[in-house]
C-alpha cells in the first residue's frame, strides 16, 4: 500500500489528487474504492480531496438528506461490501426512523428500493459529479466514521435532475473542507470458547423462535456469533454447503422462475432486491446478476463459508442461504420471496434442497 503523507503525517489534498491522477491514467477503469486502498486512505478521504473539484460536502444530517431523495424519482441504489454489490433502481418513498434504546434505524420499504438502516453510522454525505463518456455522472454517497462506503445513491437518465441540485443547495455543509477527520473501528472481540456456551439451551432457543428477526437477539443474548452457532447447532438447523451455493441459487432461481430476496450489506446499511434474476454472467472472479432494474456482482473468490440454515417462525420454518468471507462476515443472503403472515414458497425450498453439501458435513 502506497502511503501519501504530509510533514504532520496526513495527506494533504493537493497531493491526493496528484497521485489519484497517476493512478487513473495507468488504471483507466480503476474505482474509487480500489483508488483508495493503493493510496492508503479511505475512500471518503479520497472524495473529500475532491470538494470544490467535482465534490461537495453536505451537513452531517443523513436523515434529513435521505428524506429529500424522494424528489429524484428513480434513482440507483447502492450498497456494497467487501465481496458483493447490490444495485436496484427504484424511488426512495416511505421513509420512517426509528430509536431502539441507543440506536437510531432507519427503513425504506418499497417494491423496488427497500433498505434497512443502521444511523449513528452515517456520518459524512458528499454530493459527486464525476465525468464519464456519457456526460456528468452525479450522486450522493454516504460514509461511516472511517471513511469507509455506507450507500451511494446515482442519478439515472429517469431522475430530476433540477431537484438533485436543489437538494444539494439545500443541504451544503457551510464548511467545505478538502479533508474529514476519520476514527477507526475498535478492532472485532473474539469468539467466546464453544466450552463456555450453553449449547442445549441455545438450540432449544433456535427451535423456539417466532420471528426471525429475533435471532440477532438470540445471538447475542448467548454470546456467540452467527457462523459459531451454525457450527455447533446441527444440520437441521444449519447444514454447511460447498462454496459453488451462491451461485447455484441464482441459476436455480432463473431457470425456475422463483422470485427470490437478495440482502446484502455492512455495518450501516441493509440492501434488499426481492423478484425475480435472469441475466447470469461470470466475469473474472466476480459473477453477476445483469437485470434492468437489479443489478449483483459477486466475488466468488472470497466466499469462505455457505450455510443453509432454517428458523421457525409463526408462519412455518424461513430457509436462507447465507455467505460468508474468511474473516466471518456476511457477504450475501438468500431468501424465497414472502410477507409476514405467508408461509415460505415451496419453490424456493425445493432449490435449496437441491444444494450441495460441503464434504463431510452431516446431513440432518
């Protein structure tokens, strides 16, 4: 990783840019985020470089601004993390923010932009408008307190682009620094021993389950996480799968029509297509869902671990096919399409039956 540092240790924007530069012109199609990492920064301190340059920095008020993009009509969604992005066009109606003792969530639930939002890390807004051979492309991305990508929200050729640059009036930061004070993540605590958990009393207590948004609280209530459970639960519950999951699913899915929910996110935000996938296409490491309205790109390079796993709830069992990185993280998540107070499609059950074991994992 190369470093850029000025006489005190930081940055200046001056020599960002510079390097940025020499980077673009021997990696045209090199991203923002790749950009980045070779610098040594993060991507929001890339992008604050930029203000006055293409860049303009909005108050710290994400709920306010998140709000407003309603008035762009049909946008692109999108959220990312390490190994997958997850792109949807649709409308940012229906908002609604919440406050659960000291955290502040956010929703969108629409058909087409449906987002679950994690607040006290949305921290730094910019307004974008970078140049492409098809014109300005603008937008709004948001980052967490260590400059890292939250969400990005891209203008399409169905947007308002008079209320774009009205909501960009409306929320500029009086302040337009080329620079933005980042704080890093404390690092991850480590697991808890299997030997210390209650292991009888967990499973009862997944077997028990009415709703599966309670299982976050299940987790944390017996201090494990999410794959240490799946490990040590049983394969009725959670049945470790070869790595070539992910991407079965998605062709079992378009060859049989099931419409299927996709999540993928990190730790601000939540990204959720709910349809059908057709257009399948492998490129490199990264295989990719290519539809008009949803748009996915997989790295299959960094899946680690693929579960599939089974939680009651009030309306019958809800199977997921959840992916994982080598560091335990969440890459992406699969679901059959359905509302509360509906059982699960037979359909999409049946794909996953159709899944291959890891070799060596027992089979319920």
């Amino acid at each position: 990783m190369n470093e850029i540092l000025s006489r005190d240790g930081s940055p200046t924007a001056d020599e960002i840019n510079a390097r940025h530069a020499r980077l673009k012109e021997e990696s045209p199609q090199i991203r923002a985020r790749n950009a980045a990492v070779e610098l040594g920064i993060s991507e929001g301190d890339l992008l604050a470089a930029k203000v006055g340059k293409g860049a303009t920095r909005l108050v710290d008020d994400a709920e306010a601004v998140l709000k407003d993009i309603v008035a762009l009509r049909e946008v692109m969604a999108l959220t990312r993390n390490e190994s997958c992005v997850h792109e949807r066009k649709g409308i940012y109606e229906n908002p609604s923010f919440f406050t659960h003792g000291p955290m502040r969530t956010g929703l969108f639930v629409n058909p087409d932009i449906d987002l679950r939002l994690f607040m006290p890390h949305w921290i730094f807004i910019f307004a974008v408008s970078e140049p492409t051979k098809s014109g300005n492309r603008k937008s709004l991305q948001f980052f967490d307190k260590e400059g890292q990508a939250i969400h990005k929200v891209y203008l399409t050729h169905k947007s308002n682009e008079a209320a774009y640059d009205d909501l960009v009036t409306k929320h500029r930061h009086p302040k337009q620094a080329t620079s933005i004070e980042i704080e890093p993540y404390p690092s991850r605590e480590p697991e808890t021993p299997d030997s210390e958990i209650d292991w009888p009393a967990f499973r009862t207590a997944w077997e028990e389950l009415q709703d599966t948004h309670d299982f976050f609280p299940l987790l944390r209530k017996f201090k494990v996480t999410r794959e240490q459970a799946f490990r040590n639960v049983g394969p009725h519950l959670a049945l470790e799968l070869d790595n070539g999951a992910a991407r079965k699913v998605l062709e079992l899915a378009g060859d049989t029509n099931c419409e299927i929910m996709v999540f993928v996110g990190n730790r601000g935000c939540i990204q959720i297509h709910t349809g059908p996938v057709k257009k399948l296409v492998e490129h490199g490491h990264w295989y990719n869902v290519l539809d008009p309205m949803f748009n996915l790109h997989l790295s299959e390079a960094d899946i680690s671990h693929s579960w599939a796993t089974r939680k009651p709830t009030e309306d019958g069992i809800v199977t997921a096919v959840e992916v994982f990185d080598a560091q335990g993280e969440a890459i992406v998540t699969f679901f059959g399409k359905r509302k509360p107070g509906e059982p699960e499609l037979v359909l999409w059950r049946q794909i996953v039956d159709q899944l291959t074991p890891k070799e060596g994992s027992d089979v319920a």
